[in-house]
C-alpha cells in the first residue's frame, strides 16, 4: 500500500488553490447574499441600461451619471464582497492577559464585575471588545453583531469593509431612485404630447400597417416599463433601510463603540498598583465608571474611587474615534482595502490616551 502523502500548504498547485477558494466562496454564499447581489445588480441594470443609456444614448448627461453609478456601485458591490469573505478576526490560539500588569484596564458591562473575560463555550480568555458568536461558534475580536445579509460576523477585520459598503451602497440606491424618479416624471409629463400624436389619422394608419414589425419593440418597451417601475418601488424601501443602518453606524463611529457595547452598557474599571510604601506594602486605587457618589472608600492598604459619569472607556474624541475605525490617515479613510491599525487583541482606552480623564481621575483622588 503506497503511503498517503500531504502537500504543504506552501506547495498548494494551481488547481489546489483555485479549488479551496471555490470552496471557500461556495461555503460563504446563502439566500440572503444571492439576493442582495441580484438586487444591486437589477437596480444598476435597470438605471444604466435601460434608462440612461435606452433615453440619453451617448449624451453628456448620460455619460456622466452612467459614469457615477458605475464607481459607486462597483465599490458597493466590491466592498460587499468583501465584506461576505473576509475573516471578521479570530482570537489566536493560546492566547491569555496580561495577569501581571500593574496597571489592569478591565470592560465592565451593566451587570458584570469587571473580571477577566472568559469564554465558557471556547474554554479560552477573551480579549476586550471580543464576544462570541453562537452562528460562527468562535470568539470574534471587536464584534459588533453577525449579519444574516453577509453570512459572517461584523467585527475588527472587516469593519471598515462594513461600513464603506453602507456608504457607497447609500450613494448608488439613492442616485438610482433620483434617477429612476425623474425618468417616471419625465415619462408621465411627455404622455400628453404622444397621445395627440397617436390621434393623427396618418399615423394611425401607417401603424397599422406595421403592427407584425413593430410586436418585438412593443414587447420590449412593456418589459423596460416593468423594470423601471418594479426598481422605482424597490430603491425608496432599501435607500430607507441602508440609509438609517448606515446613520447607526456612523453614530458608533463617531463614538468608537459596537453595537453590542451599546446594548450591554460597557463601563470601564482601572486597577492602578502604586509602589511600595513605607510600610512595605503596596496601595491598590480601583477606579470605576458605573456611577456612585464619587467618594472615596479606603479600608487599610485598599482605596476605591468611584467617579461618576464617565463615558465609553474606548471613546478618544471625534477624531481619535474616526482614526480608531477607519485608519489612522484622513486621505485613506474612503479607499477600500486599507489594512485596520491594531491586532484587535488590546485597544486605546479613555485613561491613557484622554488627557480630560486623566485630570478627572486625578481630581477625584485628590477629594
């Protein structure tokens, strides 16, 4: 019996490769993925082909918004895809905190404690931010939810893909609806002037005559018809329903929070380690986010501060939130493809990059 023998993965042949990426795209695509990939593509054939191009042709309105939709849509479409195969981050094998930090940055969620995160289903540490996922059945870093619309889960790697997709996908439904409204406009005002021009005797009877010849163009201005109304009905309902997804999103955003942290309340809770004092023993401040009178309880070697009113730990600011999400260069936040900053295992907290915390922590120690 001739032994089995394993290829590398490093000497993967063509064929080999093109077939675990043909597995890979057939185990990512479901019902829902096909439907949004129709719909984007009967909103953009229908707009382009039969409206711009079966109405102005070669002109130069036509061109330039066949022109748009095109870029808008390609990148909406692109960055969909994306969106469906990238791997929303795994949490490496083996991985633990750091138990020995003397400063420990702990989440504490509305009804946690703020221990060290532990995942019971994956018998492994959690990193901040990471949650799992019942559907993927992992931990995934800086999860914000799974979506059925893309069959994976919204998370570190894949959330600026995410979130260009909802923006472009904005631009190019709502500049199909404007068009397609205006071309239903247009169409209803110019009825008037071909009904007195079917009237005219002439015509009427030269169209009789040509009735076999022109069934073909009869049935394909009835199926264009179609179309146009069929898109007109469809863009307004989806405009509506990506563009209040998309104003979520930016809301989080500008925040740097996911819509899990949203919904689970996530606090902040710093354990600071001062050195050792002349007694020889080490004095531990815990200073929380969940509230309380702001008064300071120290029983011996142990003061805990309570300080109230402090934001989401990971909000940095407007700016620091923007740079957090969607790259740390302004000019690359719309391009699609740019690598996210950070392993997704630790994240800027408020603490040690807000200078208005620090003096707040500072003042409420002072009290």
């Amino acid at each position: 019996m001739t032994p089995m023998v394993t290829t590398p993965k490093g000497s993967l042949t063509r064929r080999q490769r093109a077939r675990r990426v043909a597995r890979r795209v057939w185990q990512k695509m479901s019902l829902p993925v096909f439907f949004v990939l129709f719909l984007f593509g009967f909103l953009y054939y229908t707009t382009s082909t039969i409206v711009l191009y079966g109405r102005f042709e070669t002109s130069v309105d036509g061109t330039i918004h066949r022109s748009i939709l095109f870029v808008t849509t390609s990148l909406a479409l692109c960055l969909y895809v994306a969106s469906v195969m990238c791997e929303a981050g795994k949490v490496p094998d083996g991985w633990q905190p750091d138990m020995e930090d003397a400063n420990n940055f702990w989440e504490v969620k509305r009804k946690g404690k703020g221990l060290k995160r532990f995942c019971q289903k994956c018998n492994a540490y959690k990193p901040p931010r990471a949650h799992h996922c019942r559907v993927c059945q992992k931990c995934v870093l800086r999860m914000d939810h799974h979506c059925v619309w893309i069959n994976n889960c919204v998370g570190h790697k894949n959330y600026k893909a995410f979130f260009l997709f909802l923006f472009y996908a904005v631009l190019a439904v709502g500049h199909s609806a404007m068009i397609l409204s205006w071309n239903m406009v247009a169409s209803e005002s110019g009825s008037g002037k071909k009904k007195l021009a079917a009237s005219n005797t002439a015509a009427a009877a030269a169209a009789a005559a040509t009735t076999t010849g022109s069934n073909s163009d009869s049935n394909a201005w009835d199926w264009d018809a179609i179309c146009e109304v069929t898109a007109l009905m469809v863009s307004f309902p989806l405009l509506l329903a990506i563009g209040l997804l998309f104003a979520w999103h930016v809301w989080l955003t500008s925040k740097n929070c996911t819509t899990i942290e949203h919904y689970e309340g996530v606090r902040s809770k710093l354990t600071l380690t001062h050195p050792i004092g002349e007694n020889g023993e080490r004095t531990t401040t815990t200073i929380s986010s969940e509230g309380g009178d702001g008064s300071n309880k120290a029983t011996g070697t142990n003061a805990t501060t309570t300080i109230k009113k402090i934001e989401h730990p990971y909000s940095l600011g407007l700016s620091g939130n923007l740079r957090e999400v969607l790259g740390a260069k302004m000019r690359y936040w719309l391009f699609p493809g740019c690598s996210i900053d950070g392993d997704g295992l630790s994240f800027a907290n408020a603490y040690e990059n807000s200078d208005k915390w620090k003096r707040k922590v500072n003042q409420e120690l002072e009290l």
